[in-house]
C-alpha cells in the first residue's frame, strides 16, 4: 500500500467522524442519514418562508383588498397675512409691538395654527359641533381603521394626528392641511370645521393683539399726562414759593430799573460836578437838590440790588430761582412733546383696533373628495411581504449560527 492510498483511508475515517448517526458495520446508513437531514432542513426553510413572508402577504391583501375601507381625502392650503399699521410717525408704539419684521412675525404665527390644528385644543373647540365618534367609529369602517368609541382624549389625539395632517411649508408661507375620512361628506365636513376652528383662533390672536395694543398706547398716554399735570403742580408750588409770578418777567424788569437808576445817577452826578466846578457851594438850592436826588436814587439802587439779591426774601438770589424756574419749563415742554406723541399714538391704535392686523387668507379652499386614496393597497401588502421576508432572512441566520455552534 503506498502514500497515496494511505491519504484515502485517512479522508474516509474522518468523514466517517464527522457523521455522529453512522454505524461501523452500515457504511451506507451515514449517507442516507446526511440527505434525510437536508430534505428535512430545505422542507423546514420553505415551510418557514411561507409562514414568514408569502403567508403574511397573503392574508395582507385579502384584508386590504377584501376589507379594508377605502379613506378619502380633502384637502385646502391657506395663509396667515398680517396687516401693516398706518403710521403716522417713527415713534408709533403699533410699529413697536409688531416686532420690526413681518415675515418673521408671519412664519411664527403660521407655525402656531399648525400647532393648534393637531393639538387637544381644537378637539376641545371642535367637540360641542363636531362628534368624532360618529365620523370616525363608524361601523362601515373597517376595525383596523376606525376610532374604538369612547376612547379618552389622549388616545383620540392620537388618531386624529393620524387622520389631520397639517403642513407648512417655511420657504412659500403656506399651510396645506390634508383630512382623511371614510366617506366624501365627512372628510368635507372634518376640513371645513379645521379651517372655521384655524379662522376663529386667528381672530381671537388679531384682536389680543389689537387689545394689548390699544391698552399699551393708553397706558402710556396716561402715564404722560400724569407728568405732565405733575410738572403743572411743581411750577405752581415753585412760584409760591419763592413769590414770583414769572420770574424771567421779574427779572427782566428789575434789571430795566436797575438800569434807568443808574443811568439817572449817572446824569445827576455829573450835573452835580458840573454846578460844584462853577462855584456853586452846598448852601445853593441846585445843589442841595441834586444831593438829596442823588441820595435818593442811590437809595433806590440798593433796594434794587436787595431784590436782585434775595428772591421772595429767601436767601436764593433771583438768578438761581430764574435757572430753577427754567429747568422746569424745560420739562414741561418735553413732558408736552411727549403726551402730544402718545396721543397721536393712541389715536393710530384706536385706528387700527378697527381692523384686523392678522387674518387667513384661504386661496384653496377644502374639496369633496371623489374617489378613495388610502390605503395604498399595493403598498400595505408589499411593505407587509417585505417585512417578513426580512424577518424571516434574520432568522434563518440566526437558525444556522445556532446550529454550526451545536455541531
């Protein structure tokens, strides 16, 4: 026997081995053991495969096609405009309180409705016109389909984001709003109530607006006549005070007398001088006169000099209650500029209380549907096909991981 029938018989004895169910003295019985196993596994993979993937497919689209109640849909597209205020000048508070930018004020508000239209509040709203039990659990539905009656509000939200599907589009503004029922009349009943419901919150959003500002601006407005009775009251105490009816009017005057006294002084003096250069001695009746003018006149000069001195006989001189005094006319006529601005503020907002500042502008308004567009019949049962064949791939190699471990 040489190497090479050595290397046969080794080949033979270890594919012996590897067969756990061959017997010694039956060297055929290990073959037709090995091939009734694989019949046994090939059978157990197309069982498996029809149960997995071609049996659920199967009975897919005998409920889709066989069952299934056919949905149909309604749909409108609208916008959220906001009406630009009249203004009649840069400081107007409505131009304030609309933010600066509308478009960015259009896109928050057209995020708002979407939000509302798949919220609990517009079920709220919509509940005492609109029963979701009779459009949705009807019995003409098929029960994979339909609303189970009497469900509590959480689980009726839920289907009705299923059946309401909102959808707002940031680059063009504009909301599209697709409603699923299962007859034509409900599913235009369902989208006409979203579309009064989406209205009526807008509306309730145009006139909060309108509100706060109308009360924003008469707030204010009041808030500048308080001042400016209050600088009124302070001018009225401050001339009491220092007893002066107009103290840039006393002054001025003061400072006339002041003036023609001196100059009167001035001539008197010099005449004085005059007559005493002349020879005229103090027993002379001119110059007697003029002394005692001049007294007289100089007399009148500190007395003048006391009132400049001393205001309302305080210890403040009058030029310091003149500046007091026009430091708050100063205020008084900003206080004045500043009620007149919020009047006219007022005014505009009572202007624009009338109208709407935002509002829907419907351009597509909700259809009766004429033929039925979900399900997708095809697809439910090939997704549904799909589906197991990927499941049943994943377990066939899990099947066979298992397997090589245990041999």
């Amino acid at each position: 026997m040489d190497i090479d029938d050595l290397i046969g018989l080794a080949g033979t004895d270890r594919r012996q081995e590897s067969l756990p169910l061959a017997r010694p003295h039956a060297p055929g019985g290990a073959a037709r053991v090995y091939s009734l196993r694989q019949r046994l596994r090939r059978h157990a993979r197309a069982i498996s495969f029809l149960a997995c993937a071609v049996l659920p497919g199967i009975v897919a689209a005998g409920y889709e096609y066989g069952c299934a109640t056919g949905q149909y849909v309604s749909e409108f597209k609208l916008l959220v405009r906001q009406q630009a205020p009249e203004t009649s000048g840069q400081n107007s508070i409505i131009s304030g309180l609309g933010g600066g930018n509308p478009m960015l004020a259009m896109i928050e508000d057209s995020e708002v409705v979407q939000q509302y239209i798949g919220s609990h509040q517009i079920l709220a709203d919509l509940a005492p016109s609109l029963s979701l039990d009779r459009i949705f659990a009807s019995p003409r539905a098929d029960w994979l389909s339909r609303l189970t009656p009497g469900q509590p509000p959480e689980k009726q939200l839920l289907y009705w984001q299923s059946m309401v599907h909102p959808y707002f589009d940031l680059s063009s503004g504009v909301i599209t709003v697709r409603v699923r029922a299962f007859s034509p009349a409900d599913a235009l009943t369902v989208a006409r109530a979203v579309l009064a419901s989406s209205e009526a919150l807008v509306n309730q959003m145009s006139l909060q607006a309108r509100q706060n500002s109308l009360a924003y601006a008469a707030q204010t407005a009041d808030a500048a006549q308080a001042a400016l009775l209050a600088d009124e009251a302070n001018l009225a105490s401050y001339r009491n005070q220092y007893s002066v009816l107009f103290p840039e009017m006393t002054a001025a005057a003061t400072s006339s007398v002041d003036e023609g006294l001196s100059s009167r002084l001035a001539e008197d003096q010099a005449t004085l001088a005059s007559l005493t250069s002349l020879g005229q001695t103090d027993a002379s009746p001119q110059v007697q006169t003029l002394r005692a003018r001049i007294a007289a006149t100089q007399a009148q000069i500190s007395h003048v000099g006391a009132a400049l001195a001393s205001a309302g006989g305080g210890t403040q001189t009058l030029a310091s209650v003149l500046s007091g005094y026009n430091t708050l006319v100063e205020r008084q006529k900003l206080d004045e500029e500043l009620y007149d601005s919020d009047l006219l503020n007022l005014q505009n907002a009572r202007n624009s209380a009338a109208q709407k500042s935002i509002y829907l502008e419907t351009f597509v308004q909700p259809n009766l549907p004429v033929a039925s567009t979900y399900p997708v019949r095809w697809l439910a049962t090939a997704e549904t096909a799909l589906a197991g064949f990927i499941a049943w791939v994943l377990l066939t190699l899990v099947a066979n991981i298992i397997r090589d471990q245990v041999d």
